[in-house]
C-alpha cells in the first residue's frame, strides 16, 4: 500500500491514460465487421456511433454498440473509484479518468483519432461515477427524446444540463470541471446537428439514411 501511494502522480496518470484506451475502442466499428454491416463512417452522419448503426436497419447492431459504448465510459470509472480510497484520490481525478474515456471515444487511437460524438460513452461514465446524476442525466434525454424524436436534441439538452446538477446538488468540485469540460466536448461534437436542427433537416430517431 506504500508503495502504490508514493508513486506520486504516476498512478492517476496511468489510470488516466487507461481510461483513454478503453474509450478509444470504436464499437460501432468493431460491432459492424462482425455483423457483415457498412462500416457507420460510410453513411448516415458519418458518426460511428449507436445512433448511425440504428439507420442501418439493424436494431440489434444499434443496440449492442449502444450498450459497449456505454460500458467502456462505465469500467473505467468503476476501477478508479475501487481503488481510490486506498491510494488517497478524489472525485477529480476519478472523474479525470472518466473525461480520459470521453476523449477516447471522440478521438480513437486505434481508429485513427476518427471517433464518435460521445452520447453513450458519457452517459456510462455519469451512471458509474454518481448513479444519480447518471440517472437524471439520462432522464432529461430520455424525456427530450421521447417527445421530440431528436437524438442530437435529447443529448444537447442532457449535456447541458449534466455539470448544473452537479454542482447544485452536490456542490461546485474539480468533478464539476471534468463533468462540465465532457459538456461543452459533447456539445461541440454536435455543431454539425444543430445545424440541421435549426434548418429542420435533423434525422429523427430510427430513420434510415442509404449507404
């Protein structure tokens, strides 16, 4: 246990960087070869993302990237909130780890820094790090989405809202800032949908773009 605390920095930068490689995993990618789908980069958005795999027709493809891709933001977390208390970390950096997973979905090493807008992975790094800022996260999209039929919309919205209900119920922090910087990421990797939200040409949840 000594050992592993006078390590400095080292170990939260290796969880950091852990946490980057995990998110760097393109499901939508990997899941797509193995069900013999066009590749998500291909068609649609262009967006290798649970969302694009929908407009494919395959709704098991869809789901299944959605689920991986939420989980990768989820295990991460997980592990730097196992082993924080021991080696003395706090929120901030376990959330550091999961803005690291973020990153990785935006900007995969393995698929040449060519990622998706983050949605799922988000939403699995805000359900590990605080289950109820994860559920009320994705409340908000839930709801944006029932009523308005607009994935980017919904995740716009929830985004927006995530670092606020942080820092009301549980008080500004360093996880705020890790929280509130996937946000603006999040909401930036957007620009291209708001686009076509305020143009009225957005695709609505579950319809289908040709290759």
């Amino acid at each position: 246990m000594e050992t592993l605390q006078s390590a400095g920095p080292a170990l939260p930068a290796l969880a950091v960087l852990g946490g980057y490689l995990m998110g760097s995993l393109s499901f939508a990618v990997v899941v797509s070869r193995l069900m013999g789908l066009d590749d998500p980069r291909t068609y649609g958005s262009g967006n290798p993302g649970a969302t694009n795999v929908l407009r494919s027709g395959n709704k098991k493809a869809a789901v299944l990237t959605l689920l991986l891709d939420a989980v990768k933001g989820v295990i991460p977390v997980v592990l730097a909130g196992h082993f924080a208390p021991r080696l003395g970390w706090g929120d901030g950096v376990v959330a550091l780890v999961g803005l690291a997973a973020f990153l990785g979905h935006l900007w995969p090493v393995f698929f040449r820094f060519q990622g998706g807008k983050g949605v799922a992975t988000a939403a699995g790094v805000l359900l590990a790090f605080n289950p109820i800022l994860g559920g009320a996260t994705l409340a908000s999209w839930l709801l944006v989405a029932f009523f308005f039929r607009y994935s980017s919309l919904a995740a716009l919205v929830a985004a927006a809202f995530a670092p606020f209900y942080h820092a009301l119920i549980w008080g500004p922090s360093q996880a705020t800032l890790a929280i509130a910087a996937m946000s603006v990421l999040l909401i930036w990797r957007h620009e291209g949908n708001i686009r076509k939200l305020l143009a009225g040409t957005e695709s609505k949840i579950g319809q289908k773009s040709a290759p």
